[in-house]
DNA sequence: CAATCTTTGTACGGTACCTGACATAACTCG
DNA sequence: CGAGTTATGTCAGGTACCGTACAAAGATTG
C-alpha cells in the first residue's frame, strides 16, 4: 500500500499508517450506480479514481437539478463526518469507473484523530461549499450555453476523459432545463467547433475554445476541486 | 456568563468553559458593514445574535448573487476552521444588530479540542452547505416570484423581524435579476396581501400565505438553519 | 430485416425576464 | 420651501428559454 499508485487527490496526500487503519476496499461503479440516496443512512465512504458521479437536489415535482459533480478527487459522504446520519441528496455514477471505499466508523475514527485525514476532509468539504455557492450563482446568472461548456469541462476534468457517453436528456436534468434546449445548445457548441457527439456520446475538441465560451464559474471550481489538498494553492493565495 | 442569555443558536448549546475559552466580544454590525471581503484574510470569527448578513458571489462584470444568508444561528468564518486562511466571498450586514466576535486562534484551538464546539461547527458548515445547493437548485428552477417570497421568510426568520429596509435593487441584487423585475413581482406580492412596503421598508403581513408563494426551497434551508444543533432534527431523521 | 425503442433535430406559440428609458413620488438638505 | 437625490412604477421591444409536438435517424430486439 505504502507509497500509494493511489490515482485519488485525498488518497495520494495521506501516509500509509493512515491508509491502513482506513481500512479501505476496492469498488466498481457500473453506470447509473445509485451511491447515495436521500433519507438513506450512510454506512461507507466513498473515494473515486476513476469515473464520475453527480449529486442532484429532486424537487417535489420529480424533477432535479446537479448541485455537485464527483471525481478523482472526491470523497463521496463526507457529511456523515459533520454529523448528518442519513445522506442529504442523491449521488450516482455518470460515467462508470472505480475507487475505494471504507466504513463510516474507520473514517469517524480516524477524523477524531485531528490529523492529515480530519485536515483535508475538511478542506474537501470547502471546496464542494464553493462548488455549491458558484453553482448558485451561475445559475441565477449565466446563460445556458455557457453553463453547457462549464459543464461539459468539469466533467471531462473529473473523468479524465475527453469523451463520454451522455445523452441530451441527462444534460438537462443536470442543468435544470429542457431538452430540446440543450440539442440546440449543443448544435451551437458543435457548429462551432467545439465538440462533435453521435447519440449519447460527446467528445470535447476544443478546451481553450469551450472555456472561453463557458463562464468564469468553471475555473473557480476547477481551481478549488483540483487544489484543495495544496496548503498554498492560489485558494489561499 | 455561565447559563448564557445567548440569542445565538450556536453560542447558546455551548457550555460556559467553552465560551470563557473563546473570549468572546461584543460587536455591533452597522448596516452595509462588510464582515469579510473575498481575498482578505479572517482573523476573527463573528457570531450573530441580532441582524442580518448576506453572503454575495461577485461576478467579474461587477453584478453579484447571494449564496448565503446569516442570523441569529450564524458563525462567520467557520471557513477559517477548515484550513482556509482568506476569506471566499463576500460577507456584509443588510440589517443592522449586535453580537460577538472571537479570535481565529482561540476558535481554532477550541475547534481541535474535538468536543461540542467541534461537533456544532461542522453541523453548521453542513446546514451552510445545504443552503447553498438548494439555492442552487432553486435559481436554476423555480421563479422570481417563488425566490422573492422565499428570501422574505427566510430573511424575517434571520432576523427575528417582520419590517426591515431594504430597496428593490438590493433586492434585485441579492436575486440576481433586475430592479424593474422586483418591483413588479414585489407589486402582485403586495396585491395579494402578502407583504406591504414603502420606499425601502418592507412589511410582511401574511406568512403562511408566503410560504404558499415560495417554493419547497424556503422550509428545506429554514428546516437546517433552525435546527442544526440538535442531533434528532427532521433533518438526521 | 421488420418492428420497436431511444436519441436527436426542429418548429412554433407562449411566457418570464431583460434592457433601457422615462415618469413619478418620497425623502433630504440647503 | 425649492432643488436635488433616491426609490418605485411602468412601458415597450427584445431575447432566452419553456412546453409541446412531431419527424427523422440510429440502435436494439425478435
């Protein structure tokens, strides 16, 4: 285990004392893995190495939007370290991929501690406050071909991929509006340049030519999400 | 000190040697002050006991939204104790009130204790996270009128008031939408006996039945909010 | 390979909100 | 009390996105 060929930023940052006493296991997530579920107790943690997964608010009417997006990066239940028993929303796999996961005990255990682990599952739950506080901005503010390549850019950053398998409905769902919308909005971005896609699958051509047309939003989030574990990011900077 | 006549939700579920270790002092909050300014560093944590603050994301074309909103239940700052040392955004008073304000070290060293003030820390940090990805949901889905009515409640229930000041720009501001946009909407408000206003001073005269004009998003934050520090909330259950 | 299902393109009337402008009313100060 | 300032009402043309519907094209199944 030792010096770690771990592929996830909290993972990578720890020693290997600490990874033991995590206990941790190797999962797969297929696609469309529901990992957490609103009212559902806690039980595991869950860090990604590959893959992506969304975490959505669902309204009364039945329809959602993201609120979160998870990747190599990410500790997916880290709420259940601030005290929450039960999960807040739901969490599931977009793009299907594997990681690690351990008990919410280890992990309670091990944050009491104070040490490495407590320090960047905090500084964690930080970046995803920012996620959720300029996604709240964004949308209030910015137009939907911008939020399109946002999120278009944070899934590929999260993924490591430049392509995956995603149809327009999705796409929707995730950034609260219509299909029909998005088809348009893609065809913007494809005529453009920027990406190509054939049902359900988009690739990304362009990333200098997405970000500039998504909003300043994306590299705020990208910087905490990719950064959080850095004392002296340009965070804190 | 000891059995506290402590308005605020957190200072109040302390014990008396917790808040002797704080060192508290009091602190009045003018209107329009600004508590945190993004890019500068925190060095002392506030506790709100009267008033309330907003928390803004400003947009680099200089317009802004409200990710947060801070009363009575409020510690500013908490970022600071999950290893961030400048502040995120910005933080400022849109009503004016009283409360107390510690040093980050005294709240630091309190905070790696691990006891009660830890624990009430994090839960707010969780009820803070929550607001912000229902707020998110909200802005992307639901309408100005929902939103205002929404921001109304939750700010009359920060506050512990019924009438404050506030004009239909800062209004618009705090929403993300225009001034003319509010005044309209604050007008068919007004119409149907929810609130009554007058340059700059809002009345609200009927909450059940702005309650009605909201969404599900306004007893969601109010919900975490109100009952953060109690481990069996609806929240946990 | 026909039948079905899923995904995407597209169109069209409707609505919510924008943008900017102008008018009015209330408060403030000299 | 008159002049300036600030807050609100309102309007009109424009745009972004909704809501719904339907057609077409690729994928899947029997």
């Amino acid at each position: 285990m030792r010096t770690s060929g771990f592929k996830n930023t909290l993972l990578k940052a720890l020693d290997g004392d600490v990874i033991e006493r995590l206990r941790l296991q190797p999962v797969k997530f297929e696609l469309k893995h529901e990992i957490e579920n609103p009212g559902n107790p806690i039980d595991r943690l869950y860090f990604l190495e590959e893959g992506m997964a969304s975490m959505t608010t669902t309204f009364k009417d039945g329809s959602q939007v993201e609120v979160g997006m998870f990747g190599y990066e990410s500790v997916i239940g880290v709420s259940a370290l601030m005290g929450t028993k039960k999960s807040l929303n739901r969490v599931y796999t977009q793009i299907a991929g594997h990681g690690y996961s351990c008990q919410v005990e280890d992990a309670k255990r091990e944050f009491r501690l104070g040490g490495a682990f407590q320090f960047l599952a905090l500084r964690y739950v930080q970046a995803q406050l920012v996620q959720a506080m300029q996604s709240a901005g964004c949308n209030a503010k910015h137009s939907f071909e911008q939020r399109l390549a946002r999120w278009l850019l944070l899934c590929a950053d999260r993924a490591h991929v430049d392509t995956f398998k995603i149809s327009h409905e999705f796409l929707a769902d995730m950034l609260g509006g219509r299909r029909p919308t998005i088809s348009t909005t893609a065809g913007i971005l494809k005529r453009k340049g920027l990406i190509e896609y054939t049902r359900g699958e988009i690739h990304i051509l362009d990333v200098p030519g997405l970000t500039k047309a998504s909003c300043e939003c994306y590299l705020i989030i990208k910087d905490y999400l990719d950064n959080y574990t850095k004392f002296d990011s340009t965070i804190t900077s």
